[in-house]
C-alpha cells in the first residue's frame, strides 16, 4: 500500500532531501509547540520513516515508524486505523531488513484492527493484505501468499473496479493468481 501522499509531491531529482528537510521543520515545529506527543507528531513520524524508506534505510525507517506507533497507541488506543497504519509501516522496514516473522505477525495484527473497523470489504484492508502476502512469499508460505493475493484482487476488483490502476497493478504483480 503507498506509503503516504508527500511521496509524490518530492518525486524527481533531491526529492528525498526536500521531503526530509520538510519533515524535520515539522518535527522541529511540533517539538516547540507542543505540550506532548500528539497524533500530528505520530504523522510527522511516519512520514519522516517513509523517507528513510525511500532512501533504503530501513533500521532508521522502523525506528521512526516505531515511535510514531508508540505515540498513536498512547494517544488513540490499539484499535484505531492510525494505529494500523503504523503496524504496517513497521512491518514493511521490518521485511526490508528480512525479518519476515515479525513482520508477518505485525501485519496480521494491523489487517485485525482494520476488519474490526471495517467489517464491510475495504481497500484498506486490501492493501495491508497485500503486504501480508509480500511477507508470506520469502518464508516459503507460497500457498498462503498466494490464497491472500487472490483475495486482494478480487477485493479490489469488486471495489474499485476490474480496470482500475489498483487492481491492475495487483494483477500485474501477481499474474499466477
């Protein structure tokens, strides 16, 4: 699932440093102002993790997003979407650094929030199943990744439609479904 508007904002040549440098401000901004963390500073950090993301940081990239669910945890409880998100930006720096395991469990834990949330069929969901798949792959868990990718594409094929670019894409990436 795509990690976060500004992505596309700073695309082209220096954009992971105008990305940084804008997060940073807002970090520094929010650290002055502030009586304590709130859900802007769990934002700001997630953002800044996506940035060590795109740079290939991914140790830096989980210790950011880490903090960010620590924040959103103690702010909106364990069982908000936030949260969830934060789950899975964990879990993605965490497969990035082949650590499959933890990564799953995360991303199971994050599509639990998110079903919770939202019983009906949801492209959030979908999306942070579609990672889960990308974790199961590299453990040997084929049938599993294969079974969750299915569901993904027919998720996104009844939601947003058999040619949007989101199911496409899916179907693009996994042809063997």
């Amino acid at each position: 699932g795509g990690r976060n508007a500004w992505g596309g904002v700073f695309r082209g040549p220096g954009g992971t440093e105008r990305a940084d440098s804008t997060f940073k401000s807002g970090l520094a901004l929010e650290a002055s102002s502030s009586g304590g963390p709130d859900t802007l500073l769990g934002s700001l950090l997630d953002n800044r993790g996506s940035v060590e993301h795109a740079r290939g940081q991914p140790a830096e990239a989980e210790r950011l997003h880490r903090q960010a669910l620590t924040i959103r945890r103690g702010l909106l409880g364990e069982h908000n979407d936030k949260v969830a998100f934060s789950m899975n930006n964990v879990a993605v720096s965490l497969g990035e650094q082949n650590k499959w395991a933890a990564a799953e469990s995360l991303h199971r834990a994050a599509i639990t929030i998110l079903k919770t949330n939202h019983p009906e069929p949801s492209t959030m969901v979908a999306d942070a199943e579609d990672a889960l798949a990308t974790a199961l792959d590299p453990q040997g868990k084929n049938a599993a990744a294969a079974s969750t990718y299915v569901e993904v594409i027919a998720l996104r094929r009844t939601r947003l439609g058999p040619q949007h670019p989101m199911s496409a894409r899916t179907l693009a990436n996994h042809p063997w479904c």
